[in-house]
C-alpha cells in the first residue's frame, strides 16, 4: 500500500502555496485518494478475523493488522505528505475536516493493533508449547506460566483488559488444551500400545485438563489480590464445560484399561498357577480382548459432547461383559483353589470369594434394571439369564463346601481333642542324660487352629456350626495361652540344656530326671481335654525355672575356674634380663640364672590359683549336694573333668612357652653374650658349647618341672594326694609332671630347641675357624726359630719382615667388628683379639732382643777388628 504523491511542485512557502488555486485544486484530488484508499483498508482489516481456533492465530492476526496499519502511518507521516496536509488545512478546504476523521480512526485502530500485538507476543513462546511440544507434560507445566503471564496482559493492556478480548482468548486456549489431548488420547493407537504405557498417557491428559482449571483459579485469586478493580469473572461454564466432560472420559478410558490390567495380570496369573486346564486361560484372554474390541473400532469421538448418550452405553456394555462374563470365566478356573482374602481359611474363604463374585455380578444387574430399555433390550435378557446360572452354580459350590467341611469337622475334631500335650524325638523310657537329642515339641494340630479361624468365619457368614466346633472355638484364647505358654516352656527347657556341656549334664542327672518325671506326664497322660493343663504347665516351668537358677550358678563358678586356668594357661615362664647400657648383654649363666629366678616367682602365683579351685568345686558341690567334702560322690565326673581341663592347660602352658622360647632363640635379637678366649693351643667359647647347652636343657627342664608343683587329685575328688613313703627314706608326690613331660609334643619341642641351639654354636665355632690363621703365633716354638735366626745371622732386612708381619698382625686384630650377633647370642671377640695381639708382641719383643744381642755381637767384632788393626799400624 503506497499513498500516491501530488504531481505539483511543493516547494515555496505553505502560506503561498496555500493561496494558488492550482496547486490548492491537485492537492484535494490526491487527499480524496488517500482518503478512499485508508477508508477501504480499514474497512477491509476490521473485517478480518483469526484463522482457525487456535490462540496463535488471534497472534498472528494481531500481528498482521499492525503490519499493514504500521505501513501506512509511516506514510503519513512523511514531510512530503505533512505538508500536504497543512496546506489544506491553510487553505480552509472543506475536504480536510473528512480526511482528519479518517486519519484519526487510522490512527486508533493503528495504535490498538500495535498495543495487542506487543502484549499477546509475550504468550507467544506458551502458546507454542501447546500447540508444538510433543510432550503433554510440557504442556501442563506451561499452563501456569502461560496464566501468569496472562494476568500481566490483563492488567497493563488496554484492551485486553476487557471481558470481550479477554474471554474469547482463553476459550482458544482451551481450545488448543483439548485438541492436544484428543490427539494424546487417540483410541486408534491407544489400545495397541502397552496397558501402562495408555495409562500413563491418559493419567497425564487427565491432569493436564485438571491443571488448565486449577490454574485458572488460582490466577482468579491472584488476580483479586493484586488490587485490580478489574477482576476475572468469567462464564466457568462456556470455559471448562468441554473440558470437564474430556476429564470424565479419561477417568472413563482409565477404568477400561484399568480392569483389563487387572484381568491380564492378576487373575490370569493365578490361573495358570493352579488351573489344571490351559485351554480354558486361552479361552478367558480371548474374553477379555473380546470385551476391549469395541472400544477399539468405536464410529464417534468420544470426547464430544454430542455423543455422551452414545458413551454411556458403551461403557455399560463394557461393565456387563467384565462384571458377568469374566466373573463366569474366573470361577470355573479357580473352583479347585480359589484365591482366599487375607487370613482366610480355605472353605469360608472359598464362601466367601464365592459371594464376592456373585455380589460383583449382582451389581452390574441392578444398575441394568436401573436402565429398562438396556434390560428390555435382547442383549439385556441374555445378560439376565447368564447372571441366573451363574449365581445358581456358585450357590451350590457354597453349599458343597460347607456339607464336606461340616462333616470333617464333626469327626475330627473329637479325635484331635485325644492327642497329648507334647510328642517327644524319640519315644524311649531312657533318661534325658543319656540321650541329649531327645526334644519335646508342642503337639496341638494345626487343623484344630483351622477348625477354630473356619468356625468363627463360617459363623460370621451366616451358617450354623456344629456345637463341639462352637465350643472349642470358645475356648480359642485358653487353647492360645495354653500352647503360647508350652512353647515358652519348651523353649526354656531345650535352651537349657543346649547350655550344659557333658560334665554338667552327668553333674545335674538327678535332677534332669526328675524334670523328666514331670514333663513326661504331658506326652503319656494329659490331654486337650484335660483339666488339669495350667497346673502342669506352673510346676513344669517351676522345675525349669529352679534348675535353670541352679545352672547360672554353677557357670557362674565354672566362669571362675576358667578365668583362673586361663590365667595359668597364660603365664610366660621365659622373662629375660634386660641388657645393660643397651649394648651389654648378661653372660650365659647369668641369663639362665635369671630365668630360673623368675620361674619360681611365677610359680608361686600359678599355684596359689590352682590351690583356689578346689574350694570352687567344694561350693559346686553344696549347691548340688547339699555337701562340702570335696569328695562327694555325685560329683566324681565333675571333678574328673575339671582335673582333665587342668592337664590341658598345664600342657598348653609349657607348651607354648617353649614354642616361645624356640621363637626367640630363632630370633635375631641378642639375649645374652659370650666369649671366644685363646685357650693354647685352642681357641674356645666361654663358657663352652657343652656349657651352653647343658644350660639350655636344665632351663627346658625347669620349665617342664613346674608341673611338679600342681599335685594331682584324690581319685574322685577334689583333695590334693598326701605325700606318699614309698621306701623309708623316699617320699613320692603325684603331680602332673609324670604325664605331661611324657607328652609327644611337648618332647619334641624340647628336641628342636637343644637342636636350634647346637645348630647355633655350631655355627659360631665355625665363625672362630678363620681366627686359625694366627695359630703359628703360639703354636710355634718360639725359642727353637730364635736360635735358628740366631745361628743363621740373617741380614737385617729378614729381620724388618718379621718385625712388620707381626706389627701389622698386632694391628689388625683389634679393628672392629668384634662383636658377632647371632640369633640371641652375641659373640664378644676382643678377648680374643687381645690375645692374639698379645702373643704378637711377645714376638716382636723376642725378635727385638735377638737382634739387639746380634747387633752387639757385631758390633763388639768390628771394635775388636779396629783394635788390631791400630796396632798393626
């Protein structure tokens, strides 16, 4: 659109101009065509209307007039076409007043377009969502942005701030909620997906048109609290009533998919668990994909109002065939073992799942004779005449089971009544001590509980029961704290003896067999029936209770006695001297003198507590006999026991105390230090190897004999054996030493010990051989090679060698290391060295006078020489 230009010359003043009549004339001719041409555009714009139903459309209508308005107010306010303007106006031409009207509504509308297109661009990016995304719940979470930003609209816009802008938009956006959901909620491809995928879909359409409502009213309030006198008060009805009745469809659809999940996945799979007939689960899928077809092919939308009759009746066709037609189909499958509510016992929870079925179907026919042109209808009395077989067969399934379960009961239930309290493992007379493995167990049969539960529900459901049954049923809560407290009892009783080892188990026969006496009354005489129950349950748990206290007393005792042999079992018979100043370590003797000290340090504590064990046994004894003798003979095995326990742990104790002292002889930490000493012509340890090793037999041997000092017991009892004279200077004790250095193992630890330590100074006597180069120094005759070197007169170059040899010998055998650590003995080298070094001197000494007396001899030769020849002269 483009304002045609007069073809006049403007230039010059608008006053002149204004006063040529030519110029005056052109310029009306051009106003006239601007007037018709913006005339017949706003005409032609406010004719339009938005393309389609959508909200986008009202947008991009908006957007369009603004466009086109926008062109030619532009125009008009170009200079060229300004000054047109002002001199029609100077001239007073009559045309100017219709052309400023004109120009005028131009100018309104313009401005209204523009001021719609602008707020309504800022819902654009919503609206999108709506009508684009892919995804519904994008949609939902748009919805309140969308009404946000709708409220801003309303209160800044000037125009959209009126009910009729207002309410026909947000009847588009309802619109557009509804044609995506209806595109969601596709019937075509809804029934061939998978049942929780549609469910899912339909659950989120359903909450999206939910949302759209919610939201607005929340945007209602928010509306009413901002202060604007403008509030939102529109026709709920015109807004939500479509999408209200899509919500009621999509509760519809969900129920459908619903039932049918519940028809694939819960009853289907019970059946093919139990249903002894595959073909009829075959049958009752084709059922239920029968029931579904319809839905599938439906000829009418159903999300339009127009046909709601139409759904109705399809929804009641749905019900029928799932309530009736179903229900026929799962009772025939599960006749043999029906699925029981919870805590139900099998015949009234058959009844009961018969009734529930009846009352299903029952339902389905009331609300068609509710519909009498449903009921009236062929399919209607088809649907009656099902419902009549049905209900006839599951009336005698009813009756059938509770015929068989009624007369089980009348004579069972007299039988079970006869059984004894309690069954033992092993039906024997022989006392419980003797077999441990024999247990008690409760023996109230679980059909008696069945009975009782069966009785009650059967009664609740309205049939009669036998009298017997009613009785026992009664008395549930006595036969309930009858066998709650027999369990309890039993339980005590097995825990109990479970806590006694052998020894305790012969210690306590007399009175295990009299709990014996009492419990077996509960497996030989009394009865269910019996009256005297309770009091049989008191003294057992009585006599229980009793033993059980006299049990805790004597592990209480038992508990003392094995802390003290732990404590034995513990003692370490090896302590060792520390070293001194850290580098000196004590000699051999001292060494073992000190172990030997400590040893009977150690067994003065060892026997103090092996002397306090014999008053334990003695209070064992008064709690269990009534004595305190130490020699009852009750307690014999008690005692034999307890004196076998203390061999094993004295035998633990030397044990590993000499696996202990072989670990540190083993050891590369030294102990104790010895000396290698010049013994002419030998070079010897001091003390010797033989020395050394006698030492460490006489300390395995000590270790061993401090069994000696534990006297053994008079033989069924717990009194130490007197001395006995064996001759009449000899006097025997018995103790435990004879039987444990007999023990295999401990020999042969003694055994690796005395042959780790030979083993050790064998190798350092083998440390000394290289010390046997220097042997010539006190081997050889040292008086015979001085008077060879005497008679022979050698120069004194020869001299100088020896005299350097036995210098550098001097010298070298007092340089470090003179210490050799080895295992725990530390080898100490310098008296050694200080020998050799010793004998080297004295050589040098001898050789030294030897060649001094040489030298005289020489020299008094050579002066007697000088002599002569001065006289001769």
């Amino acid at each position: 659109l483009k304002l045609e230009m007069p073809a006049v010359n403007l230039d010059g003043e608008v006053t002149v101009l204004a006063t040529v009549p030519e110029v005056v004339q052109s310029l009306k001719s051009c106003a006239v065509t601007w007037q018709k041409l913006i005339s017949g555009v706003l005409e032609e714009e406010l004719k339009k209307v938005p393309q389609g139903n959508s909200p986008l459309a009202e947008i991009n209508l908006w957007r369009e007039k603004n466009a086109t308005l926008s062109a030619l107010t532009e125009q008009i306010k170009l200079p060229e076409v300004q000054k047109v303007l002002e001199i029609l106006q100077e001239a007073e031409s009559e045309f100017t007043g219709d052309l400023q009207i004109v120009l005028s509504d131009l100018k309104k509308h313009h401005m209204e377009a523009q001021d719609n297109a602008k707020f309504l661009s800022t819902l654009e990016r919503h609206l999108k969502n709506l009508s684009t995304d892919p995804g519904i719940d994008v949609i939902s979470n748009t919805i309140p942005s969308l009404l946000s930003a709708l409220r801003l609209v309303w209160i800044m816009s000037r125009h959209y701030s009126k009910d009729a802008r207002m309410v026909p938009f947000l009847e588009r956006i309802s619109w557009e909620i509804s044609a995506r959901v209806r595109k969601v909620v596709d019937l075509q491809t809804l029934f061939k997906q998978d049942i929780a995928a549609a469910k899912k879909k339909i659950t989120e359409a359903r909450n999206t048109l939910e949302q759209w409502k919610k939201c607005y009213f929340t945007t209602c309030i928010q509306v009413e609290e901002s202060g604007s006198k403008r509030y939102w008060k529109f026709d709920v009805k015109l807004l939500f009533e479509k999408t209200d009745y899509m919500v009621s469809i999509c509760q519809d659809l969900y129920d459908i998919f619903q039932v049918t999940e519940e028809l694939h996945n819960i009853f289907i799979p019970e059946l093919i668990t139990v249903t002894e007939n595959p073909k009829g689960i075959d049958e009752l899928q084709r059922e239920v994909n029968i029931v579904i077809s319809p839905l599938e092919d439906l000829t009418f939308d159903p999300f339009s109002m127009e046909r709601a009759r139409d759904w109705a009746f399809v929804m009641e066709e749905f019900r029928e065939d799932v309530t009736v037609k179903i229900v026929e189909q799962i009772f025939d499958q599960n006749l043999k073992d029906p699925p029981l509510y919870k805590n139900h016992p099998p015949v009234a929870g058959a009844i009961s799942w018969s009734r529930s079925l009846s009352r299903r179907i029952k339902h389905t026919i009331t609300r068609f004779q509710e519909e009498e042109e449903l009921l009236a209808s062929e399919r209607g009395q088809q649907v009656k005449q099902i419902y009549l077989q049905v209900t006839k067969k599951m009336n005698e399934y009813e009756d059938q089971k509770y015929r068989h379960w009624r007369e089980r009961t009348e004579h069972v239930l007299p039988l079970l009544l006869k059984d004894t309290l309690l069954t033992v493992s092993s039906a024997t007379e022989e006392p419980v001590t003797t077999k441990k493995s024999v247990c008690f167990a409760l023996n109230f049969s679980p059909e008696i509980r069945e009975i009782i539960i069966e009785t009650k529900y059967i009664e609740h459901l309205g049939l009669p029961v036998p009298e017997m049954a009613r009785y026992v049923a009664l008395q549930e809560d006595k036969y309930l704290r009858y066998t709650n407290k027999l369990k309890a009892m039993l339980d005590r009783y097995h825990k109990l003896m479970e806590m006694m080892n052998e020894a305790e188990t012969k210690l306590l026969d007399h009175y295990l067999q009299e709990l014996w006496r009492i419990l077996k009354a509960g497996h030989k005489r009394l009865t269910w029936k019996s009256v005297g129950i309770g009091e049989f349950i008191v003294q057992c748990t009585q006599t229980i209770g009793k033993l059980e206290l006299l049990v805790h007393q004597i592990h209480n005792i038992s508990e003392d006695i094995s802390s003290k042999l732990r404590s034995i079992e513990s003692t370490n018979l090896f302590k060792f001297p520390h070293s001194k100043n850290g580098d000196k370590h004590p000699g051999a003797k001292e060494f073992f003198d000190y172990v030997k000290c400590e040893q009977a340090k150690d067994v003065e504590q060892l026997v103090r507590k092996y002397s306090a064990i014999p008053q334990l046994l003695i209070e064992v004894e008064r709690r269990v006999a009534n004595t305190n003798s130490g020699k009852s003979p009750k307690l014999a095995s008690y005692y034999a026991h307890w004196e076998n326990r203390i061999y094993q742990v004295l035998t633990q104790l030397i044990l590993k105390n000499l696996q202990a002292f072989n670990a540190t002889i083993i050891a590369n930490v030294p102990l104790l230090q010895i000396e290698a000493v010049l013994s002419v012509p030998e070079i010897t340890l001091q003390p010797n190897a033989s020395e050394i090793e006698k030492m460490t037999v006489q300390s395995i041997q000590d270790c061993v004999e401090v069994t000696k000092h534990f006297v053994r017991w008079m033989h069924g009892t717990c009194i130490e054996c007197p001395p006995q004279h064996v001759k009449v200077d000899e006097v025997v004790t018995f103790s435990f030493y004879s039987d444990i250095s007999q023990s295999p193992l401990i020999i042969e630890q003694a055994v690796l010990i005395t042959q780790n330590v030979h083993k050790l100074l064998a190798s350092l006597r083998k440390c000394l051989d290289q010390w046997k180069r220097y042997d010539l120094l006190w081997k050889s005759d040292k008086g015979a090679v001085l008077d060879r070197l005497a008679a022979e007169k050698p120069a004194c170059v020869i001299f100088d060698e020896h005299l350097q040899f036995y210098m550098k010998v001097a010298q070298e055998v007092t340089q470090p290391p003179l210490i050799k650590d080895e295992q725990f003995i530390r080898l100490q080298l310098a008296p050694l060295a200080s020998a050799v070094q010793e004998n080297a001197k004295s050589w040098l000494m001898s050789l030294g006078k030897l060649l001094n007396e040489l030298a005289r001899e020489e020299l008094f030769r050579l002066q007697d020489e000088i002599q002569v020849g001065a006289f001769s002269l």
